[in-house]
C-alpha cells in the first residue's frame, strides 16, 4: 500500500511541477492565458506541493506574490502532518 502511495505523490508532483513550470513560461511570454492560481493550489492539496516548491524557490515564480506564498506554505505544513502521522502509523 505504501509503494503505491509513493508512486503517486512522485507522480503528482512531476505532473504539478511541469503545469506550475508552463505557468511560468506562459508569465514570461507575457501570454494571456495563464494557470489559476487555484488549480495549482488544488494540485498541491492533492500532493504535488513539493514540485510547487522546487518549481517556486528554484525559479522564484509567485515567490513575491505573499498571498499564492503563504498558502503553499501553508499547505506543505499539512502534508508534513499528514506524512508525520503516516510514518507514525506504519511504525
């Protein structure tokens, strides 16, 4: 059970860290059809928040923007509690 969840936050974070990188590159071609800042949120809810991050601090995309900032931040805190918990369950 566990491979597979691994599987899947690996999974879930490329596929968040590439929709998170076209965002950027669509914010540099100046295009208007950008990614919503609330699907990228709904994708790391859902376990990409890590490729966020890396994509974010590696970059420095929505970095200054303070509210997208504090939300997956926030959000990576969560997932840190949920991974917390899990670990202590399986041991």
């Amino acid at each position: 059970m566990i491979k597979y969840f691994v599987f899947y936050l690996v999974i879930i974070n490329v596929l968040s860290a590439i929709i998170f990188y076209e965002d950027l590159r669509r914010a540099r071609k100046k295009k208007h059809r950008r990614i919503k800042e609330t699907t990228l949120h709904i994708l790391e809810i859902i376990g990409g928040v890590i490729g966020v991050l890396l994509i974010m601090l590696g970059e420095g995309h929505k970095s200054n923007k303070k509210s997208y900032f504090i939300w997956t931040y926030i959000i990576f805190f969560l997932w840190l509690i949920v991974g917390y918990i899990l670990i202590i369950g399986i041991f």
